[in-house]
C-alpha cells in the first residue's frame, strides 16, 4: 500500500514494526504533480508517522507497529474509526505497565499525558511569562497580569481550536527540576488532595 520497492536501502521491517525512519527517507517529499495513487501512499506513511511518533508511540521511540496499516486500506472508512478512543485506551494501557515496580520507561501518547497533567494537576505547571505576539493582540493591549489563571482560556477559540493551542499561545518559564528529582515527584504526586485537582467537565450538565 506504500508502493515503495527498493532492495538497495536498510530492511524497513523490525520484528513486525515499520521503522520511522525509512518512512521519513521515502515519504518526506510529495512532488506538486503527483497522481491520486501517490498522493494517498504519502497519506498512509503521513498517517503512520503519527501513528508511530505521537499516538501509539512504544519505547523504541523508531517504529510502528504494522497492524495498524490495514486500518488504512480505505482512508475514507478510516476517517470514520474512534482514534481519539483507542488512543486514550493505548495510554491507559502504558500507564497501567509503567506502575509496575520493574518498570524503568513509559511509551503512548505522552504528549497528551503532559497537557492533561498541566490542566488538571499543580505539580510540575510551567509558569506563563506573557503572551505571544499576534496580530490581533498587539503589545499595548495584553493584559498586564499574564499570570491570571484565565489568560489560558483567553487564547483559545472554543469549538474551532483544540484545548492544547492554549499553550501555543503564551511563552513560560522552564520548570526546573526539583532536588530529589523523581523520588520528589512521586512523593508529591502521592500527597495530592482532591481540592488540589482542577477538574474540567466537557459537558454541560445543567442542559442535560
């Protein structure tokens, strides 16, 4: 379905993965003049790149697994599957591994893991420094107090942006890492009370 027959480079196969990197050497350019057939296996490697780089990343960090590659058959039927679904199963799945006692590293979708914990947990949030340049928000009219927990809420476009470019939007400190490194964090993560969790509903309730 990929379309690409060459002998001459490194084996693409990993056990029954795809490497990332095979996929970044033969897909990275889409010539303007491509047909339909071209167009569609560059979509497919596009799709698998995320696939294997952000949603159902595994500790290799540098493949993907290949069963994921039928799913991509008919690229209109795929459009209509749960991805948002599977990946927050893969990532409660990772989680579920990661808290075994012998476990040293974590795969899945850890970016999304990152920005849930920003949202919702005290510990470890970097710290907004100002707002970003735009267009329509010159320097002379951005609010003086860049750190009012509502500045956040202020640079998203609700119903047309995801809940993440609200961090694309304003510059932040560095979160140093604390002394005592994980032992910190896990100790800090352990003493959390309910009322320190900020928790955010999708739903209405009071229209329901």
């Amino acid at each position: 379905m990929l379309g690409v027959d060459d002998t001459t480079q490194k084996p693409p196969l990993k056990g029954s993965a795809l490497r990332l990197s095979w996929l970044r050497k033969n897909f990275s350019n889409l010539s303007p003049d491509a047909d339909d057939l071209t167009v569609q296996r560059f979509a497919r490697a596009y799709i698998l790149m995320l696939m294997g780089s952000v949603l159902f990343t595994d500790k290799s960090g540098d493949v993907v697994q290949l069963i994921y590659l039928p799913l991509l058959t008919d690229l209109h039927t795929a459009g209509n599957y749960s991805w948002g679904s599977a990946t927050l199963a893969f990532l409660y799945r990772q989680l579920c591994r990661a808290c075994r006692r012998e476990a040293k590293e974590i795969g899945g979708p850890l970016l999304l893991l990152q920005l849930w914990s920003w949202e919702h947990i005290h510990i470890g949030v970097p710290t907004i420094s100002r707002l970003r340049q735009a267009d329509n928000n010159p320097p002379e009219q951005q609010p003086e107090d860049v750190t009012d927990p509502q500045i956040l809420g202020s640079q998203i476009m609700k119903g047309i942006d995801p809940l993440a470019c609200s961090w694309l939007r304003v510059y932040f400190t560095r979160v140093e890492s604390a002394s005592g490194g994980l032992s910190y964090y896990r100790d800090a993560l352990d003493h959390q009370s309910d009322d320190q969790i900020r928790y955010r509903f999708l739903y209405d309730f009071s229209i329901i």
